[in-house]
C-alpha cells in the first residue's frame, strides 16, 4: 500500500514562505493567484492488513512525527493496490 500525506500550514498561521511565492506568482504575471499556501508532501509505502489498518497507522504517523498539529493540518489517502508508475 501507498499512503500520500499532505501537510499544510493551518489557515489561522502565518506561512512567511507562501507569501513570498505568491508574490512571485504575482510579480511574473499571475495575477489570478489570490493567495499561496507551502506545505509538504509525504508518500509511504507500507504493510497492512486493510486499507483501515493502514489508516490507522498513517494517522498515528502524522500526529507523532509528520505533522506539528499546533500550527499544521494534515490529510492523507491510501492507496491499496498502486500503479506501476505510482
């Protein structure tokens, strides 16, 4: 299985980082761009008996390493059967 985290900054804390690409985004023409926000993108693979076993996992793995859930929302999905190219 394959799990895809996303670790995003939450709405309420300040992301100096996504400011400063939305500026660029701006200042190269994309003027549509109303707002950036910089997280980070995890994939795992692991083992599991189930997709539900596999949450569970994930889950306990952002709550005590991957996410600092002070400042940071985070989401996940598992894929149980991924593709070759993945």
């Amino acid at each position: 299985m394959i799990a895809r985290v996303i670790v995003a900054p939450k709405p309420v804390v300040n992301d100096p980082q996504g400011a400063t690409v939305h500026r660029a985004l701006t200042s190269l023409g994309f003027s549509e761009v109303s707002g950036v926000r910089v997280g980070k993108y995890v994939e795992i693979q692991l083992a599991a008996g189930s997709v539900l076993e596999a949450s569970a996992r994930v889950e306990a793995m952002c709550r005590e390493l991957l996410a600092n859930q002070v400042i940071e929302d985070f989401r996940f999905e598992i894929d149980p059967e991924p593709s070759a190219q993945g």
